[in-house]
C-alpha cells in the first residue's frame, strides 16, 4: 500500500474488465461519486507478491476523492499460501478491527477498503517511537484468537516451498543454490529451536514496512496484508520484523539488503522492551533478554524461508523484481554463518542462538551481499 505511490493516466494503466466493471458497479451505488466511469488508477509501488492499485473517483465535493484499494493477485503465487485462508484471516482481522474491511471480489483479487494513513518508509522502522507502536501492535497481533490449528506452521511451510522450489528451478540453478542440502538445514534448525518453552502467537509472519499504516492524526499503526499469517512462535515473527530493517524496497535496487541497518543490540532491546511491556508490567531484564536469546535463534529460519520464496518467485511471478539474486543474498547469510560456526570452532553443546548472536556482530558490518559473497 504506497507511501510512494505515481498517479498515471487511464490510457497507461489498464485494468482487467472485470475489475473495472466491479469497480464501476460499486461507484454507481455512492451518492457521493459523480461519475462512476470516472475512476483514475494509481500504481502503488513495493509490492512483490500482487499488483496493487488506489482507485479514485471524484465526488460531488470540491477537493475530496473517493478511494479504495485493488489487489489483483500474483501469478503462480498459491504456491506460497492457501488464498481462501488468507481470505478468512482478512475477514476475520476486520470484524476484530486489526486492517482494512473487505468491499468486494473477482476471479483473481478483491477490492478493499483505502486506509486513511501513510504507508511507513524503510527510516520509519528506526524511529524509536515508532518502532515502540509497532511493538505493541505487533503484541496485539500474536494474542488474536484466530480460527484454526494451533500449532508451528514454519517448518511444514519451509519443506513444502523447498520441495516446490525444487520442481520450479531448473537443474543447474537447483545445484548453484545447493538445495539438496537445505532439508537437512530445516530439520536441524527444528531440532535445535522447537521445545515446549517456545511462545506460540497468530504471526504475520512478513512484517516489513510497507504491510504497516501510520495515521499521523492519531498515532496509531495497522498491520497489513495477511497472505503469510500463520500460528508460528512469536520469536520467529520477531526476527523476520529485524532483518527487513535490511531492506529498502523503494530503491533502484529494490532486492538488494544492506545489513549495516541489521539493528544492533540497544535497538533490539529496546523493541522487545516496549514488546513485553504492552501488557501493562514492566519487563524484568531476564525476560527481556530471554526472548532477544530466542529471536536471534530464528534469524536463520528467515533467511532461508525468503531465500526459498525468492527462488520460487524468480520462476512463477512476473513482477519488477530480481528474486533471484535476492534468494542469493538470503541464502548468503546461511552459507556465511555456515562457515562462521566452523571458524568458530563450536562445541557440540553449544546452541545455535550462541553462534548466531556472534555471527550477527559481524553481519551488520557487512552491506549489499551479493551472489553468495559478503
């Protein structure tokens, strides 16, 4: 949903007759519009997944619009999530007040209500109080009581994306990325992270900035976009939210992470702080670091399920945007903790969270990895 968004004339931007015949039946049914044919469409940019448009119409009243958002859904991507689920968590998150209200649906997307806010910015995520909102949103989102089976959903997704990425990725490009060796890459970070001590939450499970509105008015923030929402430990949702903090998805180079802006540690803590503290007790030190222990375990797990993702995307969306070399950069991160464990000379007692938290000092000095090299 842009912050950065370029209005373009209807000539240029043409939608699906459906959508536009959809669009202009529900136009015709608001007093306010003046003409239901009249609609201007606004690509909104940073999307990776759908093609997503604001949709205006002028009204009967001087300077003031009437909007809604239209999400046309990517090629191939229900590869990547079940759509009617995703279709019941927005529903769901709607009537619970948590995202925008559903106004309609075609063959392939559906219209939405428009969000009266801003899309954050990639600097947005480093504004301390900003970042404490998202927090305490984010806290808010893990104790939904949403529809469905309880349980870890990570890995399960994780072999099912592998093996897809399998049948998608031709053989040369399948043994560049050694994706023989990623099961058992899932199994042991399985082995290492599930326990029954885990926090189990409903995830967005993507929570980069531009799934996340501020309204400036009353300074308040929505989370987005559900199509990745599942139940998963809350740690896991955590540190995916700390590795987009990597990314700027409105650059020239989109796909490329710069991992100098990894928040170091006074950062973490201080999000994981206003994370606890949103239930109404201030956190002990020891819970604080207790969970920054469990989120940094689950940096791997990102990296290798977007570099998956990437791979899959590369063959199966046509969307502006190199998957592949972002799934380089993503499996990059793996292949160099790799190496930094065995440098590291670890013990065997030694618990991935260890080596990871050492291995994440040297990572936010290391910027634009590219083609698997930092």
């Amino acid at each position: 949903m842009g912050s950065a968004t370029n209005a373009v004339d209807n000539k240029e931007v043409r939608l699906p007759r459906e959508v536009k015949d959809a669009l202009q039946l529900m136009a015709s049914e608001w007093d306010d519009v003046a003409d239901s044919k009249a609609l201007q469409v606004i690509p909104v940019k940073g999307a990776m997944t759908n093609e997503v448009f604001q949709i205006k119409w002028p009204t009967r009243t001087d300077d003031v619009s009437r909007k809604v958002l239209v999400r046309i859904y990517g090629e191939g991507v229900e590869v990547f999530f079940d759509r009617d689920d995703e279709i019941r968590t927005f529903e769901f998150m709607s009537k619970h007040g948590q995202g925008p209200r559903l106004l309609g649906r075609f063959r392939n997307g559906r219209i939405e209500e428009f969000i009266h806010a801003r899309t954050l910015s990639a600097s947005d995520l480093r504004d301390p109080a900003i970042s404490a909102l998202i927090a305490t949103k984010l806290r808010e989102f893990h104790e939904l009581d949403m529809p469905g089976t309880k349980k870890v959903w990570l890995w399960d997704r994780l072999r099912n994306w592998l093996r897809a990425a399998k049948r998608v990725c031709p053989l040369e490009e399948a043994k560049a990325f050694h994706l023989e060796d990623y099961d058992e890459e899932i199994s042991m970070l399985e082995r290492e992270l599930s326990g029954s001590h885990q926090r189990i939450g409903f995830c967005h499970n993507d929570l980069q900035y531009g799934n996340i509105m501020f309204d400036e008015e009353t300074k308040s923030v929505t989370i987005i976009d559900y199509e990745y929402a599942t139940y998963n430990p809350v740690a896991f949702d955590i540190a995916n939210h700390f590795c987009e903090m990597a990314a700027d998805y409105h650059t020239e180079t989109p796909h490329v992470m710069d991992y100098s802006k990894y928040p170091g540690l006074e950062e973490r803590s201080r999000f994981l702080r206003a994370y606890l503290n949103s239930s109404g007790e201030e956190p002990r030190d020891s819970e604080v670091q207790q969970l920054l222990q469990e989120v940094e375990k689950y940096t791997l797990a990102s990296h290798l399920t977007w570099g998956v993702w990437g791979i899959i995307s590369e063959h199966v969306n046509e969307i502006d945007f190199d998957y592949k070399e972002y799934a380089e950069q993503r499996f990059a991160d793996i292949t160099n903790y790799a190496d930094f464990k065995r440098n590291a000379k670890r013990s065997r007692d030694e618990q991935v969270g260890d080596c990871s938290r050492k291995y994440l000092i040297l990572l936010r000095g290391k910027t634009g990895l590219r083609k698997g090299v930092v």
